[in-house]
C-alpha cells in the first residue's frame, strides 16, 4: 500500500481544503453509516418491540431503536454538514448491507441479531477511535457505548432464553443468520478500505476485522452460550 501525509482533519469545514480522494473516502463512510443505522432500525429494532415478551425487554429495545435512529441522525448531520446531497442517502441509490436482508420474525432471532452483528458493529466504530477525520472520530465516541451496550443486551437475553430451555430456537436463530454476517466486512483486498487506511480513516484491512469478528463471535456462542457455530462454506 503505498502511503501519504495523513492529515488530521478537525472539523467538517477543513475538509473542504483536502483532496478530492480524500474528501471522497470520508463522504462514503458517513454516507455508508447514516444509510445502514436508519435500514437497521426500520427493519430490526422498531418491529422487534412488538416481539419482546415482557413489558423490561419492551423497554430496552424501545432504547436500542431510539439510539439506532440517533446514530443515522448523528452521521446524516455530518453528512449534511459537509455537502453529501439528500439523494445520496437514499436505500435506493446507497444499497444498504446484506445483513439487513435477513427476515426478522421472533424474539430469539432478535436476540441473536443484537449478540452478533453488533460485535460486527463495534469492530467498525473501533477504527473510527482513531479516524483522522475528527469529526468521524468524536461520532465514534459518543456511539461506541451504546453499540457495546446493544451487544450485551442480546448476549444477555440469549443467555436468558438458553437458561429457560429455550436455547434451541437460539441455535436455529444462530444457524440461519450467523452464515450472512462476515460479509458484513466487505471484499478482501477492497480498494475502498486501502484507500480508508492510507488516509489514516480506518487502521485494519477488512480481512483483520473479518478475523477479529470470528474469533470473538466463535467465544461468545461457544464458550458463553455453549452452543455451535455453523460452519461457513
């Protein structure tokens, strides 16, 4: 890979004096952000409510919907900020990620969903710690904790329902969606996540991130829920 200058940006109006690729690199994270937190709000945590079977857990996904919702209105407010058109945000020009393709019907698959793709979710907000586009790096500050406390929740309702007898519907939950997730990290050897690195916007290749996930999902459904996770072909 080669390597540049990598600038420290410290708010949205400096991006303006940077390079075309540059500003470019940043407009396809934010956008990426404001298009996948709104999908996955409308079509996991908002219908989960409904789902939840106590009036605690009704609550607490109230909670991840809210805070979903204000991830996509945090990065659309960046994106605004720095000149991304309405239009570009659209599910219909930006196609959201493949794991939101998944048909969300019982409380179980929920649970799983939270335990999982937001393990997926944090290893993203990770890079973004050190993001030299600050602006980028202050909005993974304020959504890391939520995105943690998202994980936990489903790791513990899981839990929960493996301890009531229910941890087969949490395996059949596991098997049909755990096989669409590492996707969720993109192609190897993207040309986009080269040029994120090489700008200093994120610090792993996909790759990295893609092991990352595995090894922690692989910990967290075997040694944690002490169930399998399916094999991938």
């Amino acid at each position: 890979m080669s390597t540049v200058a990598v600038p420290e940006v410290k708010t949205a109006a400096e991006l303006k004096t940077q390079p075309e690729e540059y500003r470019a690199a940043v407009e396809k994270i934010v956008i990426s952000h404001a298009v996948n937190e709104l999908y996955g709000a409308q079509v996991f945590d908002e219908p989960a409510i409904a789902l939840a079977p106590t009036p605690y857990a009704k609550w607490l996904t109230c909670r991840i919907a809210m805070e979903e919702y204000h991830h996509h209105v945090r990065f659309r407010a960046l994106a605004e900020e720095i000149g991304v058109p309405a239009e570009r945000m659209d599910p219909k020009v930006k196609k959201p990620l493949s794991i939101f393709s998944f048909e969300l019907k019982t409380w179980p698959e929920f649970c799983v969903i939270k335990a999982i793709a937001d393990y997926a979710e944090i290893l993203q907000v990770e890079d973004l710690l050190h993001c030299s586009f600050h602006p980028l790096r202050n909005l993974g500050r304020v959504t890391m904790p939520e995105e943690k406390f998202h994980a936990k929740f489903g790791k513990d309702f899981c839990l929960e329902l493996i301890q009531a007898g229910q941890g087969g519907a949490v395996q059949d939950a596991i098997d049909r969606y755990f096989p669409i997730t590492p996707a969720f990290f993109g192609a190897s050897n993207s040309k986009n996540n080269e040029t994120y690195r090489r700008f200093g916007l994120k610090q792993r290749t996909n790759e990295e991130m893609r092991a990352d996930f595995m090894q922690r999902v692989t910990e967290l459904v075997e040694n944690d829920f002490g169930l399998k996770l399916p094999t991938l072909h």
